[in-house]
C-alpha cells in the first residue's frame, strides 16, 4: 500500500488564517529587517531551521526566512525572499523582492494597513501590496 501526501490539503491547512504581502524593494534582507524592526518594533531574525530550499534544473536554491513571534498572542510574521541566484520562490510573482506572511492569528483589515503604511516610509520600497491566495501558483513554495 502506498501513501500519498496530498499537498492541496496541506497547503489549505497552512494558509488558512493567513495574510501574505508582496514587497517590491531593491535592498538586503537583512537591510530590510533592520528597518522593520526599527520601525515597527519587531525582532526579525533569521531562521535557519524553516529556509526553503527548492531543486530546480538540478541545483539547489535556498531561500531564507526572517521570523517573528509577537508576545501576548500566537501571530507570527515571516519574511521570505523571493530570489535566489537568479530563481523565484514565487516564480508567477517575479517583480516582488519579498513575501510577509502573517499566520497563526487572525488579523485585521486595519493592522494589516497599519502594517503596510509603516513599510511604505523605508527608505527603498516601492510597492507594497496584498496577496490572495487564490492569485499564488506555487504557494507549496511557502510551507516550511
């Protein structure tokens, strides 16, 4: 007998009660977490454990993870680069330089505005828009 993973329940499991945004902003990663934090009082860090590494045309791309827990509630919020050495996380969105997931918690029309306003102010970013998941090909990419 043989088991199958079915990676469509998977991914509806993963992103329900999520919000992702797409980020366009010609910077570091860890330029950008910088200004995060600053602004917004976060703590990114890296995370080495949940990088995505994918194999296309028979090498590996590994893409890093920023993360941060707030206190007092079970939302996370994770940074994804969309680029690595020429290959996309999201190949369908190519123009964005990063992806923020925001799971475990539901959130707000107004935090997630509130959110976006402060990346709007760095210095750098150009756009900054929300993603449905109905608009994402490859969002097995995103599950860690």
């Amino acid at each position: 007998m043989k088991l199958k993973l079915d990676f469509e329940d998977l991914a509806e499991d993963f992103f329900s009660d999520t919000r992702l945004l797409g980020i366009v902003a010609p910077l570091k990663d860890y330029q950008l977490c910088y200004h995060l934090n600053q602004i917004l009082r976060f703590d990114f860090r890296t995370n080495n454990e949940i990088e995505i590494r994918l194999n296309k045309k028979k090498r590996d791309y590994y893409f890093s993870v920023f993360e941060f827990r707030e206190k007092n509630n079970s939302l996370v919020h994770y940074l994804y680069n969309n680029q690595f050495d020429g290959e996309y996380l999201l190949p369908e969105f190519k123009h964005l330089d990063f992806l923020w997931l925001l799971k475990g918690d539901s959130v707000e029309v107004d935090t997630l505005q509130s959110i976006m306003q402060a990346i709007r102010t760095i210095n750098g970013v150009q756009l900054v828009m929300e993603l449905t998941n109905e608009k994402i090909k490859n969002r097995g990419h995103l599950i860690f």
